[in-house]
C-alpha cells in the first residue's frame, strides 16, 4: 500500500478516543493505518504490513493478548514489532505482553513525548535491521534479490495463494550457452550481460507482490502473484523478446554481442496435493524443456 515513503503504523484499538490521540500524535511522522477489533487489526496486520504495531490490551472480543498471540505465530506479521498500549498498570499484563513478543509499553493517558520517542525509537531499530537484511538479500553483481530472498518470498507466497485460493505463476530463466558467452568475451563481459538483462527482470517485476531475483550463475527467477497462466505467457514472451533484441557492446566498444533466454514457466492454483517443492521442479523441468526444444523460447 503506498505511504508516500513514510514509515508506517498500524493502530489496533476499539475506542475511538484512542485512535484520535494516537493519530494526531503520529500522522505528521507516520502513515497510520486503523483498525477498531482484534480480528480487523490481523487482517490489516497481512494486507498492510505495517513497519509497527500498536495494540490496545482491553477489547471486546478478541483481547490484545489473543491478537499478539495470532500475530507472533503467523509468517507473514511474526516479525512487525509490537508495542503495547494499555491503562493497565499491573506488571504481571506487562510481563505476559513481553512474553508473548512486545517490544515495549505505552501506558494511558499518552504523553506526546514518550509515544513519540518510543515509537521513533522502534521504527529506527526497524529499518537498522531492514538495511542489514537487504545487504544480505541482494545479489552483489545485480542488484536484484538473491536465492535466499527469493526462497522466503516464494514460501510467504504459496502459503498465501494457497489460503486465498488464487493462482501464482513462476518462471525460472537460464542464459541460452552462457559458458561459450563468457569464453568468447571474457568474464567481465559475462557480467556486464547479466547485469543487463537483470535490468529487464526487474522492471517486468512491476508489482510491490511481484519479485525478480538472481537464483545461481546465469539463472533467474520472477514470482508473479495472483497471475493467471495466460497473463503470465504474455509477461514470459515479452522477456524473451527483449532479450532477443538486446545489443550490448564490449568493452572496447568494437563488438556488439548478443543473447538468448530459455523460460520455463508454472502456474497454479495451490492445493495441500502439490508442494512448493513439487511446484518450483515443475519450474525446471519446462525449463529443460524448452532447452531440449531448440533454445530461445518459452514453455509451460
């Protein structure tokens, strides 16, 4: 969801007093995102995903307790920091919420400066760990996600597909005779084709959902979310003809080299008879097929 860059925090609370306070403390730092129960707060917790939880301990229903039990357990929210706000002032409610995952209280009635630098403080140590975890996502050549990003992301998504009932489409790609690119032109060319091409991936990863990663040599990925098989054949094709139809000079600028891409594309509706791991070797195998088949061409 756009923030118009900010940082974001989802307010979890059923009395509208609260919200109002906590809004207009905020709202000038923050994007601020509502919910006024328990059950709205999880939903939004997954459509949001917002940078920081505050969550309210008394609520009709469901308590904050039983929210930050929910949201510590699930894949998709375990690790949005929550604070606990509450006019409770019993520390065995602040131990439990420590317990159960909290990283800090704000007791009622709120004082500007502590919610403030409480929060400032959470959201800093946020995006310390989001900047360290980049660093370790990111393909050092490419720049785009690595293998390891690409794993977590495609596991979150195939939970997500699967209890959501949609179709999630993957396409794993491979530089048609890459090793006779890298003999012919060097190394250093090899990397300056990769990095170009990688440049297409991601900008056909249009979609926040959508992800392009490098998943070993000269072999990439896109996971495409909530992307029927047809759409999915239309984006695959598109790349493969922008490959086809790249020009990359040397170095010395006196040759013009070209390339191709072989695409092996899946897409399916997640059901408890496939794995992941089933899923992603279906993947491969068309993969190996449309190599089989000549090259420079895409199947599924």
């Amino acid at each position: 969801m756009e923030n118009n860059g900010k940082d974001s925090i989802l307010i979890i609370d059923d009395e509208k007093a609260n919200l109002m306070v906590l809004n207009r403390i905020l709202s000038p730092d923050y994007t601020i995102f509502i919910a006024k129960s328990g059950r709205e707060g999880l939903s939004r917790a997954i459509t949001d995903n917002p940078d920081l939880i505050l969550l309210d301990i008394i609520m009709p229903g469901m308590d904050g307790f039983a929210v930050l039990t929910t949201l510590k357990a699930q894949e998709e929210t375990k690790h949005i920091p929550v604070i606990i706000i509450t006019g409770l002032d019993n520390p065995d409610d602040e131990e439990r919420g420590f317990l159960l995952g909290a990283v800090d209280y704000i007791t009622k009635p709120f004082k500007n400066a502590i919610v403030k630098a409480r929060v400032k403080t959470h959201i800093q140590i946020v995006n310390q760990i989001r900047t360290i975890e980049w660093l370790g996502m990111v393909d050092g050549l490419t720049n785009i996600p690595n293998r390891r990003r690409f794993d977590d992301r495609i596991a979150i998504e195939w939970r997500r597909a699967m209890r959501e009932q949609q179709p999630l489409s993957f396409m794993m790609m491979d530089v048609d005779k890459f090793k006779i690119y890298n003999d012919t032109y060097g190394h250093p060319q090899g990397d300056t084709l990769l990095k170009t091409i990688a440049k297409i991936f991601d900008a056909t990863a249009m979609r926040p959902t959508d992800l392009a990663a490098r998943l070993g040599g000269e072999e990439f990925g896109i996971l495409l979310p909530q992307t029927e098989l047809d759409a999915a054949l239309r984006l695959a094709e598109k790349i493969r003809s922008d490959v086809e139809a790249l020009r990359i000079p040397t170095a010395d600028g006196k040759t013009i080299t070209t390339t191709t891409l072989s695409i092996g594309l899946v897409s399916q509706i997640p059901t408890k008879s496939i794995t992941l791991e089933e899923f992603i070797a279906q993947a491969d195998r068309n993969l190996y097929t449309a190599k089989k088949k000549g090259r420079n061409q895409v199947c599924s």
